[in-house]
C-alpha cells in the first residue's frame, strides 16, 4: 500500500533550493509541494508569500517545510513551524550556533514533531563503503582537504561573509560531516582562520584534529582554489592509503578504486526525512557544527588581503 505523500513546502528560494531541493522533491512521490515562502523568490505551480508566518497561516494542510534560508535566519523560521505542529527538514549548517539548534531539539521534541539536521555529504556513495574500510583498519593519520572556488559556488551570496554565514566553513563543514561519522572522536587541538580584511567570516582555515587514540587528522579548508576542485579525505592506515575523493563520491584504496557513483545526496536526504516523519523520531547530529564552533573558539586569527567577488 503506498503511504500518503507529505505535504511539504519550501523556506528559502535561493541557489540550493533551485538547485538541489525543488529538483528532489519533484521526483519524489513520498512528498507533495503545497508552498513557498521567500522574500525574492517564488516557486512555479505552489502558493508564494513573503515569510514562513504567512505560509504557515495561508497553508494550513502543510505538514512538514524545508529551511534553506541562510543559516543566520533558520532558528526563527524553524521555531515558528514547530510550535505550528510541523515536520521540519534544516539544510546544513542546522543553525548559526549549537546552543539554537539544541534548544529547537528540546522543542521539536516536546510538541511530537520531526527535526531533521541534513548533512547531505554523508550521503555521498562512497562515504559508507569508507566507514567500513576505515573501521576494519587501524588508522595512522589522516587528512582532510576541501578546497574550492567560492566565485564558482556561491556567486554574490553576501550572507556567507557575514557573522553566522560561516565563510569557508560552510563547505568545509561538509568535510567535518563525513568525518565525524567515518573517524573516531576527535577534538582540536590547535587552528588558524585566515579573514580577508574586509570581510567578516575566514577564507581559509587550517585546523589540526585529535582522536582519544592520539591520531592526528590536519585540515586545510581554502575558497581560493581556482582550476580543479578538491573535496578529499585522506587515511594512512595499516591496510593501506585510503582517499576518499569527490566530496565523498569515489572511495581508492592504494590507488585501486573500491566505490564510485553518481550524486544522489539529496533525493537520499529526502528519503531519510519522510522515513523519520513517518517513525516520529528525529536526526539532530550537532557533532560538525560543534566543531565548526570549537574552531572559531579556539582559532588564530589570521588577517589576508581583501576579496572580491
């Protein structure tokens, strides 16, 4: 018997959503799209208004809504759905600090709603045939690099250089959520943040990690990378080199490739999301985000020639 499609609608018409969300959700029959909300962007064949509070007071029969507004601005969006009695699904980062997105755990649980902190990169094919490999081997150090143009990415996107807009932490962070769930538990032990001095958020980063077993795992995040992109992991373990490369969509080990696929994050996001309305159960996993935070705590700060986009 196949389960009534969710009613769902979209929070942020901007680049992801156009991009990754709206594409997903079209191809999916575990959803049906009944709105937008966005104060510059609508969405084709739905109801549009300005804000969550007029979608949520305009579509009533709307179950669950997908935040992707910047992250500065999702702690409100997402309490004002969960007090309306709705599902709600946080784009990553889940929110600007870790205290926000805990104290919308603790509310989403008491009013018997779904919470949902994607991290899409975890997703990737490859990163579970990783956890695997990396769980049977004993790990001497590791190393993550996620460099990438962010001209190429996030073209005058002016909130990724603001407070709360993470700068090179927001794809970096993708690195942390495949880490943190194919290492073992690390902390860190030393980083530097490297801020153009005209802006408000780093550019580039370089953090060193340690697991409780002593490994060190250093990473060097950069948004000034130009030609070819790099979104790797890297493990030197004692069965071999492992690279777990393409933002976690090709898996090599000692140069032989183990895993390899095409992008499904989303559709697989997607997925998982209906899968936990439908148990009533939650996913908040704050891990990466606590270490994005644990960063700027304890990081250098560094400060670089200015950028422009």
């Amino acid at each position: 018997m196949t389960a009534t499609p969710i009613n769902i609608a979209i929070v942020g018409v901007g680049k992801i959503a156009r991009d990754q969300h709206l594409p997903a959700l079209a191809r999916d029959r575990d959803y049906k799209l009944l709105g937008a909300a966005s104060p510059h962007g609508k969405v084709d064949g739905v109801a549009n208004f300005a804000d969550v509070e007029a979608l949520l007071a305009g579509e009533p029969a709307v179950e669950a809504v997908s935040l992707c507004m910047p992250p500065q601005f999702r702690h409100d969006a997402a309490r004002a759905a969960i007090l309306a009695g709705k599902h709600v699904f946080l784009e990553k980062p889940p929110g600007a600090t870790v205290s926000e997105v805990e104290q919308l755990k603790t509310l989403a649980a008491e009013r018997g709603v779904t919470l949902f902190a994607s991290w899409h990169s975890r997703y990737a094919p490859a990163v579970e045939a990783a956890r695997t490999f990396l769980a049977s081997a004993r790990i001497k150090t590791a190393a993550i690099n996620w460099k990438e143009d962010v001209r190429r990415w996030h073209p005058n996107q002016d909130w990724i250089w603001q407070p709360g807009g993470f700068g090179v932490f927001d794809p970096g962070i993708n690195a942390l959520s495949i880490a943190t769930h194919i290492l073992p538990p690390m902390f860190i032990t030393a980083a530097t943040l490297d801020f153009p001095e005209n802006r408000d958020a780093p550019i580039a980063a370089q953090v060193s990690f340690r697991t409780d077993d002593g490994i060190a795992v250093a990473v060097d995040f950069d948004w000034r990378q130009t030609g070819p992109q790099s979104w790797d992991i890297l493990a030197e373990t004692d069965k071999g080199s492992m690279v777990l490369s393409a933002g976690g969509s090709r898996l090599a080990v000692d140069g032989k490739v183990i895993q390899e696929g095409p992008d499904t994050e989303y559709p697989t996001l997607y997925r998982r999301f209906a899968e936990l309305v439908r148990g009533q159960r939650s996913d908040v996993d704050l891990a990466p985000l606590q270490h994005v935070a644990d960063a700027f705590m304890l990081g250098k700060r560094n400060v670089v020639e200015a950028f422009f986009d």
